[in-house]
C-alpha cells in the first residue's frame, strides 16, 4: 500500500544537512520452528561464572506449562514468573532489580525475558538498572543511561509489539507512561521460534497483530519517513495483510507474523509511530487498557488521518469477528479528559511524525479531547 496522504510528502524532514542517527540494532538473532532449544548452546559461553547466575523472567502464562521444563537452567540460575495482565511499571522494574540484588552476591551473568511486550520490555528495563544507579523512571526519555545493560535476552512468545527489536523499553511511571529509548537497550540476542506463539488467544493474537499493523501505517504515513524505515514499513505491512487478510496455512501465518512484527519495528527505529499510539498511551495511563487493545480503539476513529490504513483495519475485524469494547470513555470526568489529553499530547516527536511540524495547530486539547469521547 503507498502512503496516504501526497502532502506528507512534501513536509517530511529530510536527513540533508542534519546528522544521520547512528542506531543499534539486535547484533545476533536465530529463526525458526524449534529455534527456543538452541537457548542453553548460546547462554553458555556467556556464564560469567557458577555464581553468576542467568535470570529468566516468564510470563506466568507459563508457569504450568512444558516451556519451563526446557529452560536450561545451570547452578544458581532463577526463573521469575512475572504477571503480563498490567502494563510494565518504573515500580515493577525497580522491585525486580531490588530482589535480584538481594539474593545474589554477584551480578548476574544476563537477563532472558520470555514472553509477549511486557516481559520484553520488563527485561530491557532490569538489564539496564542493574548496571545503572537510580530507580527506572530516572530513565524515561532518550538518552539518559550512561552505562551498558548486562547481557540480555528477548525471547517473544506472541508477535507483534516489536519489542524485541526496539531501542525502547515503554513503562508507566508514577507521571508519564514513556519508554527508556536509550543505545543500551536493544536486546544482544533474540530468539525467534513461531512455535512459541502457539497457545495464544485469538483476541490477543488478533490486538498484539495490530499493533504491528499500525506501526506500519503510523510510520509509512508519516513525516518522519525516509527508505529506511520505508523499505521495513513496506514489507511488514504486507506480511499482516497476508495474515489478516488472506487464508494463509496457520503453521505459515505463525512464521509470517513474527517477521511482521521484527520488521515493523524496524520500520519506527528510523522513525515513529503517530496518533493512535499518543492516545493509547493515555488510555493505558489513566485506565490501564493494554497497549494493543488501546490501538484498536483509538484507531478505528482515525479515518481523517489514515483513511486507507482504517479501511483495511475494519476489515480485518470483520473477518475475524473481532467487536471492540464501546463506551469506554463514557462515564469519565472532565479531568479524567484532561489526563488523557495531556499525556496524549506529551507524546510530540509522535505527533510531529503525524502530522507535521505545525501539529499542534492541527490538533488542539479540544479537538483531541472530541476523539477520545468516540471511544
């Protein structure tokens, strides 16, 4: 799908004459059916030693289930089973690597998180403050840690946060649901293996599958894009309209999403996302929606800026008999708006992306506060 809207085009901020942003990017990754069982023979030549311990953070989905049998565990390792039912907290991460440092002599040899964007995020987060003094919400914004992360992780068990290839790691904070967006965060190795994604809802299957969706068309569609974030944008975008959208074979539409979601990640390292991700940020905030869920139902009313990318969503519901919730912003108060508004709001390289320098000419605190009151 081209991009939407012709004067985007003209008004995207050229790299000429600014300096290129030098990124990372995940150095080491293995694909494929199977790929989790290679974890022990890549952990072990990074063994500090038998005191060092590697820490596994899971998601608790997996607390009873066979995955945890085939985590090879060696000496003094521990698995911690994290809840993914909330949004990852600054409090969360800061408790995490208290425990950690309590039980434990020596620092660990890494962290490995298993499971979908919370325990991903969850892990960045813990690797990080495990080598940097403070407490995690000292590192919302860009660029604010000084040291490396210990060695770590990412290991997603449901497809489409692009958490595991992002310099990001989204908390909510005591003030602000912002991400720690630092060099240090990117995961040193990812394991991506489809077969890990199997027990995972439809509903989740199909909310997680559209972040991705809208990653794509929040970037494609933006000011910000350039053929870098382009050419990623473009092919993950029509990975999920094969998946969401054609009859593809299950075993297939399992390796399809996963590379979706790798390359829509991809796609908003060299750019960024737009509105729909503003707004949720605010619903999660102030109500605790999930991420994913939170984009479907902002995005679904945002035909005035991605009228093609809003088509395509809406029918994608429908053939996945998807019914988003309604009235959920129905019963808030004028400062339970006033909350949303401005956390939405505070979000600006985003809106800047969508809709340009001038943006918040185009999009007011009332006319903002008009889109949430659709949801």
């Amino acid at each position: 799908m081209k991009t939407e809207n012709n004067l985007k085009k003209k008004q995207r901020t050229s790299n000429q004459n600014t300096s290129y942003r030098n990124f990372p990017m995940v150095p080491r990754v293995v694909f494929g059916q199977g790929s989790f069982n290679q974890l022990g023979d890549i952990l072990l030549p990074k063994r500090l030693n038998s005191e060092a311990p590697f820490i596994f953070l899971i998601d608790d989905f997996f607390e009873k289930r066979e995955l945890v049998g085939r985590i090879p565990m060696m000496f003094n390792d521990e698995v911690i089973f994290v809840s993914a039912e909330e949004e990852p907290k600054t409090a969360q991460v800061d408790a995490l690597v208290k425990r950690i440092k309590e039980t434990f002599e020596e620092l660990p040899s890494g962290i490995i998180g298993i499971g979908g964007g919370t325990l991903l995020d969850l892990a960045k987060a813990v690797a990080i403050l495990l080598n940097n003094k403070g407490k995690a919400q000292d590192y919302q914004g860009w660029d604010l840690v000084g040291k490396p992360s210990l060695y770590h992780v990412g290991i997603p068990t449901i497809s489409g946060t692009g958490a595991e290839v992002s310099r990001t790691t989204v908390l909510l904070g005591p003030e602000k649901k912002l991400g720690i967006n630092s060099d240090f965060t990117t995961y040193d190795q990812v394991i991506l293996d489809p077969d890990l994604t199997i027990t995972v809802p439809k509903e989740q299957w199909f909310y997680t599958g559209m972040d991705c969706f809208i990653h794509c068309i929040e970037s494609l569609n933006g000011t910000y894009l350039n053929a870098f974030s382009q050419s990623y944008g473009e092919k993950a975008l029509e990975l999920c309209e094969e998946v969401f959208l054609q009859d593809v074979p299950i075993m297939e539409s399992r390796d399809k999403l996963m590379m979706a979601s790798w390359h829509g990640g991809m796609s908003i390292a060299y750019s960024q996302v737009g509105i729909a991700h503003a707004m949720s940020y605010g619903l999660s905030y102030l109500l605790g929606i999930k991420h994913g869920i939170g984009n479907c139902l902002v995005f679904q009313h945002l035909e005035e800026f991605y009228p093609e990318g809003v088509r395509l969503f809406k029918k994608m519901l429908e053939k996945h008999k998807i019914l988003l919730p309604k009235g959920v912003c129905s019963n808030l108060t004028q400062n339970d708006f006033d909350i949303l508004v401005n956390v939405a709001l505070g979000m600006e390289a985003l809106w800047e992306n969508a809709l340009g320098k001038e943006w918040k000419n185009i999009m007011t605190p009332e006319r903002l506060q008009e889109l949430y009151q659709k949801i």
